[in-house]
C-alpha cells in the first residue's frame, strides 16, 4: 500500500500536515508522538519478559522422581 507512495506524495502530505496543525504546534506534536512511541516499547518489552519465565518450568525445591505429570 505505501510502496506507491514517491517523493511528490510525501510532500503533499506533509503540506496538509502543516495546514492542519499549523507550525507552532507541530513541535509538540512530534514530542507526544515521540513519548507515545517509547511508552509502547516499553511495554511491549515489558510484556514479552512477562511471557518467557512463565513458558519454563519453574521448580521451588528438589523434584520427587515418582511423581509423574
């Protein structure tokens, strides 16, 4: 879908980004984006290392042989 995109289309875009907004608040808006962006990295990362411990075994003291799962 955005491989169609050239350079002609990313400077309409951004044109219209500019109107939109207007130039002082794009400064802020790029900070939000840039705050929103880390805050969802972090928490995917937090979240995959939420998921590795639980997918091993854990063991609390010596394992019984004779019990069997």
């Amino acid at each position: 879908m955005l491989g169609n995109l050239n350079g002609w289309h990313l400077v309409i875009v951004l044109f219209i980004v500019l109107l939109l907004f207007g130039a002082p608040k794009l400064p802020g808006l790029a900070r939000s984006l840039g705050q929103s962006m880390k805050i969802f990295k972090t928490e995917i990362k937090s979240d995959k290392a939420d998921d590795a411990p639980a997918d091993s075994p854990k063991s609390d003291g010596p394992v019984d042989p004779s019990t069997k799962p």
